[in-house]
C-alpha cells in the first residue's frame, strides 16, 4: 500500500498510522463495526489526501469509516475529541472526562458528549491493543445467569446507573412483536384464495396461451401505535428508561406516534426516529421541558384527544398509555377525556408501574376514574414486565384480562361511596397509595 | 420551468387577483393564500395539496376550477386498500381471455399467437391513466380526494405521477401525459402524510374562513335568508369555533345551518331554534350536550349584543 501513497501528502507523519489506528480503536470501543480491512483503507486515505487540511482528513475517514447514517454523531464527536486536542490521543490511556474538560476547551460551544462516548472513556481497559476484546469481556463477565435474572425483575426505580445501562441495553435488544390486521392488500401466494388474473395471463402469455390460474392471499400489516409517556415527578425514575422502550419500539415499527406529557403534552414521534437512541433521548430532553413536574394527565389527554387523536390514531391504532395515574389535582373531566380517548383506539393499555405492589388496589380518585375505560392494566417496573408486554402485545386484542374487570368492579363500588365520603378521605386514600412507593 | 413537450396549459390565469375573480364570480371566495398556492401551482403545473378540517371547502375547490377553467374534472375518491387496478389502469381480463381462445380457434394447427395479450385496447383506463390522456377541453383536472384514507403504498405510487407525469405499465411501456394534468390533492389529516410527496407540491392549509369572507360566502350561497340572519349565523359559528369543541362547524356546516332555518322560515335566531337545530352545526354528541341550552343561549345573546352594537357605531 506504501507505493500507492502519491506525492500529495505535505507532512508526511511518521505517526499517522498510528493514531488512526488508535482512532479506529476508540471507535470500536463506543460500539462502531469496524474490521481492519476498514482500517488499512482510512490510513490509505488519510495519506492520499495529506493530513494538512483538517477538513480533508475528516471527510476521508467518514468516508472509509462509517457505514450508516446514524454512527455519523458518536464519530462526528470522537473525532472532535480525538482530532482536535493535540493532548488527547497521547493520553488515550488513562483518559478520563474531568481531564478534558481541564484541558481548557471550550465546553459550553460543545454539545454534551453523548453517554456512549463518555462510558467508552470513562472506563480506560488497561491494555490499549484490546480495547475492542476487553469491552465484550467485561459485558460477558457481568452478564451471567443469576445476574442478568436478577436485572430481569429488578425495579427500574432500584437500579443503580450501572445496571440502568445494562437493563437499556436489554431493552435496545427487545424483540417486540407487534400487533397485526388484515390489510386490504393481496400478495401472489400459491395458497391464497384470491384469484390472480393479471398473474395468470402474464403466465398465459409466456407460455403460449395456456391459462393456469394464480392465487393471491390477504396481507397483514402491523396497527398504528400510539404511546403516551407520563413524565411528572412520581414518574421521575422511569421516564428515561420509557424513553429507550418507546425507542425500541419505534425502531421496530414503521408507525408510531409517541408523546410525552408532564403539565404539558410533547409530541416526541420525530425525534425518536433518530436511529441512535442517545441521539434521540438527547433531542428529546432539549424539546421538553416539563420533566419532574406536576402531572396533568386530564388537561394532557384532553390536549392529545383534541389536537392529535384524529391524526393518529386512524387505521386501528393500539394505545399504550404509561403513567402512575396519579394526579393531585383531578378534575371532573378526567373521566370524560379517557372515555375518549378509550372509543377511539381499538385497544388501550395502561402501563402503570404502580402495579409492581402485589396489594395494589385502585384507591386514589384519578385511578379510579381511568382504570375503567381501559382494556388492559399491566406492569412496566422491570425488564420482565417490559419482555412480557413486548411478547404479548400482539394478542392484546383477542384477550381479556380478568384481574382488571375485578379491579374495574372494585373502583365502580368505591366511586359510588366516594360520593357519600367528604373529600380529606380521599386525600388520605391519595396519601396511602402514594406510601406504596417509598 | 416546464418540460420539454409539454404544453403551458391554455386558459390559465395572469395573475394572482385573477384567480380570486375569477373564483369568485363562479361562487367560491378564496383567501389569499388560497389564490396564491393555486396560481402557483397552475404556473409552474406542480400538484396542490390542500390540507384542512372537514367542511372548509377542499373538495370544492377542484369543482370550481374545473368550472372556471372548463375542464373535465377526473376524480379519485381514496380508500383504504386503494390499489393500481383501482386507481390507474386495469387489464381486461375477460377481453383477454377471448382473444386466447379465438385466436386458438382460427388457427388450429398453429401455436396460438399470445405474444400481444397485452395490448393497449385491452386496457381499461381509470381516472389517474384517464388524466394523462389528451383531451380535447385542455388537460383535465385531476382531484385526488381525501388521500389520507389510502394506505402509504398508494402515496408511492403517486411519486412518479407527480414527478414525471407518467405511469409506467411493466407490460406496455411508460404512458407520458400529453400534457400534465392540475392536480389537486385534499388530506383530512387522519394521518400524515409522507414528506416525499409533500415536497412534490405547493402546500396550503385551508383554515377556516374569517367573518367577512365567511359572510360573503353565505350571501352567495343562502341569498334567502336576510342580512340580519346571515350576521348572525356566522358571528354565532365564528364564536362556536373559539370554544374548545371537539370537531368544530365547518363552511359547509354554516351553509347548511343558514339553509335550514331558511326552511323554516326564520328571520333571526332565537335560543329555541338554535337548540332545535344544533345537530346541523355539531355532529359529536358532547359538543351538542355542551353547548345546547344555556350555553347556546348565553353566546346568542353576546352575538345579538355585539351586532347591535356594530349598527350604532355604523349609524
């Protein structure tokens, strides 16, 4: 490769190799494929452009280096880092974030690093030649049966940040299967009960005028889906980890519309089509800014019903509405705004991690007064949860969940004493419920 | 910039305000953006999507121009499942079949000659193949109505069409336009639609009218009832559009209402025959139990007083 290199280059740096390759190393590190055949054609182009402009040496690595669109912000970032402080590559070693921002640059023109960068960093592996190898170890180590049964019922509220980063990895992983109809499309199917004409006389025409009758059968093609993702306070420990199984789900769907409501509701649906979930959760926290607020989940749903639920929510759209249900403030409409949003989507599921507790029991007023237009009520505290749901989406249609009609029945007999019983027992009931999750 | 072969359709309008005369005298008023989306859309012969509430005069739109311009309008209504068979060009399967046959049977010896099963005459055309073909009244007007109740394969479908006014028939060959058609597409907003096609047209939102245009539509349209009825069926609409409805009245909902109590020989509202007549105005069950009664009454009476007071600032 050494004779292919022309004339061009300006300062020809006895180093060069060696930092793309250490380059490519970091790359690997915070999750880019790359072989080595990738490597030898970044170091090939980096010497055919020169390394004098820095513009030119950029482009000729993107362009050796990336192979999808959505790696192009992680490199676009180790690049800068890695590039552009003279420091950095030499010190690759024991890198640390703090140092960097020591380093004198200037972080306020600087997006925040994305995670998966600093966690690559964060951690140095102690031998640099396994950089790539050592990280796979590591994730292998942890991983083992009773571990990751442990993680698997673990409640996301109890994680500590290095298990949340595994449990988001197991959820990037998640295979959703997602619920299905008819379309009113066919496809050429020799099992299929349509006739195909146009099929058979292309046949016909090629074979000289003999007609053998082709088929055609029904296709399938997967229900809208619409997620609505309480973000309030009580809901402070999971609506990160929401916003990777909305992700998910988004990535394994063609059409899911998701929002986020908190006093406000956020329509989130573009920015979770970003195909890097940090991307995503990043551009998502840039657009809301009602996190850890109060909840208005009447003033919400009435927002989505008014605003959004025609736009969305045609061709037999399934519903997933995530909150704890609680709400300080309810207001009489509540009831009429759920009822809504319940007639017109084909299925709604409430996904209330509330539900852990094996004593729950629908006591506050505003979950009394959602839990009965809904079709489903189940959990969404732990990795088990979210893989049960995930499996069993799909049949939510045809099933009936019985624990609910209880409940449901239980809410309708409290409602009818609520109206004998003043207004501080409520409060009280509120206060009981809310103990649960101490 | 037109493309090569294509002929700048005859009777399209010079400028922007003779779109809205035009219109205009045919019975439809059109705002300013309306007119300007339209214009463009005629001059540079790029499709015009429209997208609105239902009842706010999309669809109508279409049939004026095809009225003003005298021009066939060819219109698809879209549905769910809507496929090329329905939409573009079907072969006639039967024709087909009998000419295996006859050709079996004047030449019993030989091979039946099936090499031209798939002949032009045995097409049938349907209305998006029917839009390309010449026609003696000037490229006809092609609305593609409510395009949202189509599944996203027929919106690909649509990319070609709209980009190089041409259908290709993988049997057949490429079908160009003799000369492109006006496209108009209408959109309820069900579901969005993709962005790809968006960019293929000029876009406009058909909001609902303001009062003075809303009137000039009701003196052209319900001329029987009065002055002071027409005042005041749109000041009541313009009022209920402000409330927070779950589907608010449209254009047509204030014809229809003005009309209605024109049959009933109305000359001014009062709170019993607004409430008799609600269902004409609001379709949803809760926004009639809501507004019915003393709310009805309450915005009557704040439309009575407004107008009166208008009167005494005019005299």
């Amino acid at each position: 490769m050494i004779e292919t290199v022309p004339t061009r280059i300006s300062h020809p740096t006895p180093k060069l190799d060696q930092n793309i390759m250490l380059f490519v190393r970091l790359l690997r590190a915070i999750g880019l494929k790359l072989g080595s055949a990738s490597m030898l054609e970044a170091i090939d182009a980096a010497k055919t452009v020169g390394v004098a402009d820095k513009d030119f040496l950029y482009h000729a690595l993107v362009s050796c280096l990336i192979k999808r669109r959505e790696d192009k912000p992680l490199f676009d970032q180790a690049f800068y880092l890695f590039w552009q402080n003279p420091k950095f590559h030499e010190r690759i070693r024991d890198l640390i974030l703090p140092r960097i921002k020591a380093a004198g640059h200037k972080q306020e023109d600087v997006e925040p690093m994305l995670r998966r960068l600093s966690d690559a960093l964060a951690d140095p592996p102690n031998d640099p030649p396994n950089t790539a190898e050592d990280v796979e170890i590591d994730f292998d180590t942890e991983g083992t049966a009773a571990d990751t049964d442990r993680l698997q019922h673990k409640d996301f509220e109890m994680m500590s940040a290095a298990e949340i980063r595994h449990a988001e990895q197991a959820i990037a992983n998640l295979q959703p299967k997602l619920p299905r109809r008819s379309a009113r499309r066919s496809k050429l199917s020799s099992r299929g009960q349509l006739i195909a004409m146009r099929a058979a006389l292309q046949h016909a025409e090629r074979q000289g005028g003999m007609v053998i009758p082709k088929f055609r059968s029904v296709i399938t093609k997967p229900r809208p889906l619409v997620i609505l993702c309480d973000i309030s306070g009580s809901m402070e420990h999971y609506s990160r980890i929401m916003l990777h199984f909305i992700h998910a789900l988004t990535r394994n769907h063609p059409q899911v519309s998701s929002f986020l409501f908190g006093t406000r509701l956020t329509n989130i649906s573009r920015q979770m089509r970003h195909r890097d979930v940090d991307e995503a959760v990043q551009s998502v926290s840039h657009l809301v800014d009602d996190w850890s607020g109060g909840t208005r989940i009447s003033a919400s749903l009435e927002t989505f019903n008014h605003r959004w639920s025609r736009r969305v929510m045609g061709q037999g759209a399934i519903t997933l509405l995530i909150t704890d249900g609680l709400d300080r403030n309810p207001d009489d409409a509540l009831g009429i705004h759920m009822e809504r949003l319940h007639k017109s989507t084909a299925t709604l599921l409430w996904l209330n991690p509330l539900l852990r507790f094996d004593g729950f029991a629908p006591k506050s007023h505003s979950v009394r007064t959602m839990i009965q237009h809904v079709d489903h009520f189940l959990p969404i505290h732990s990795l088990q949860a979210m893989t049960d749901l995930t499996a069993s989406l799909a049949k939510m249609q045809t099933q009936r969940d019985a624990k609910l009609a209880e409940w449901q029945a239980a809410a309708r007999r409290a409602s009818l004493a609520a109206d004998l019983v003043p207004a501080y027992a409520q409060e009280s009931a509120y206060a009981q419920e809310k103990g649960h999750t101490a | 910039m037109l493309k090569k072969g294509f002929v700048k359709p005859m009777s399209a309008f010079d400028t922007v305000e003779a779109v809205q005369q035009e219109l205009g005298s045919a019975g439809y008023i059109a705002s300013d953006g309306l007119a300007v989306s339209l214009f463009l859309a005629l001059a540079k012969q790029r499709a015009l999507f429209l997208e609105g509430e239902a009842g706010v005069g999309k669809t109508e739109i279409a049939k004026m121009l095809a009225r003003v311009l005298d021009r066939d309008l060819i219109r698809l209504q879209c549905y769910e499942g809507l496929d090329i068979n329905q939409a573009a060009y079907e072969w006639n399967y039967a024709r087909q079949l009998v000419d295996i046959q006859a050709q079996r049977q004047s030449a019993t010896n030989e091979k039946p000659d099936a090499d031209n099963l798939f002949r032009e005459d045995f097409l049938i055309e349907r209305p998006l193949l029917r839009a390309l073909r010449a026609n003696p009244r000037g490229a006809p007007i092609l609305l593609i109505d409510e395009i949202d109740r189509a599944d996203e394969a027929f919106e690909a479908y649509l990319l070609e069409l709209l980009s190089d006014w041409q259908i290709s028939i993988p049997e057949l060959g490429t079908i160009a336009a003799a000369t492109p058609p006006i496209v108009i597409i209408t959109s309820n907003r069900t579901r969005e639609i993709h962005d790809a096609l968006k960019r293929r047209c000029f876009y406009h939102w058909v909001d609902y009218p303001s009062r003075e245009v809303e009137r000039e539509i009701l003196a052209l349209k319900a001329p029987e009832a009065g002055a002071v009825l027409q005042a005041q069926v749109v000041d009541f609409v313009q009022t209920l559009r402000g409330q927070q409805l779950f589907k608010s009245p449209g254009v047509a909902e204030t014809i229809d209402w003005a009309q209605a109590l024109v049959e009933l020989n109305c000359v001014a509202l009062d709170p019993q025959t607004v409430d008799s007549t609600m269902g004409v105005l609001l379709k949803y069950q809760d926004d009639i139990s809501r507004i019915q009664g003393s709310e009805a009454a309450r915005i009557l009476s704040e439309v009575q007083a407004a107008l009166v007071q208008g009167e005494l600032s005019r005299a």
